[in-house]
C-alpha cells in the first residue's frame, strides 16, 4: 500500500490558495512582480482605500510573499516567490481568462499617482500625497 499524504500537506495547500481568494491580492501581486510599488502607487491602480490596501500587503508579508524595501520617505513591496505569478497565470487559464488583460493593472506610469515612479519629477513634497490640480506631465 502507497502511504496517503498527511491531511496536514493538504491543509498547507488550501490555506496557500485562501491567501488568493482576495482579488485584490492577486492585482497587488501582479502589479509588484517585476518592479515594486508603495502603497501610494497601489491605492492608485486599485482604487481602494489605503487602509485596505494595507491590510492585504500585511496578509502577503505574513504568508512571506511579499518583502519590503525602504527608499528615503517610502516603502516599497515587491513579490519575493515569482512562482506565485505562474499559479495566478494558470488561474487564469483554467478560468478561460486572458492572462495578458489581466497583466495590464502593472502597467506605469499612472496619471493619476502621485508616487515618485509614476511622477519622478514632483517635488518631494508631493510625492505620495497628490498629484497638484491642474498638473500636466511633460513629455
Ligand atoms: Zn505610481
């Protein structure tokens, strides 16, 4: 007889893919894959609160998918275990899902975000706060 796997191998699993119930997880992730982000710049592209935002990156720090790197006034994520990008690429195509639309929330610059990768030139003060009214970038 082939010995069963222990119930606990299977529970290590499952408490792996609770980790991705949240689709704002998975958006963080993919937006943290290859370059990283503060939190300014999340709250940006998802459109939640910080506080949520927050809450999910505390989540992935916790589950030890996510490491943190301080750059003068900012925190910035990123994804420690690429493995994670190739699950959610499966994900995608179980799901019958177009992985490449799906990719897009990564893209930068936003507009919209006030964070030094998106708006290199602000002044400091601006940084991470808001983008100032009226505010056209130059090209
Ligand atoms: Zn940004």
């Amino acid at each position: 007889m082939t010995p069963q796997p222990k119930p606990a191998d299977e529970v290590k699993i499952a408490a792996l893919f609770d980790q991705l119930r949240q689709p704002a997880r998975i958006q963080i992730m993919l937006i943290i894959r290859e370059q990283p982000a503060c939190v300014c710049h999340l709250v940006a592209a998802l459109g939640l609160r910080q506080a949520a935002i927050s809450q999910h990156l505390m989540a992935l720090r916790e589950a030890g998918w996510v490491t943190t790197r301080r750059e003068s006034r900012n925190i910035y994520y990123s994804l420690s275990d690429k493995r994670l990008v190739n699950l959610i690429e499966q994900g995608a195509l179980i799901a019958d899902i177009s992985f490449s639309e799906m990719e897009k929330i990564s893209r930068r610059p936003l507009e919209n975000c006030p964070c030094p990768q998106c708006h290199p030139e602000l002044p400091p003060e601006y940084s991470c706060k808001s983008v100032p009214t009226g505010y056209q970038k130059k090209s």
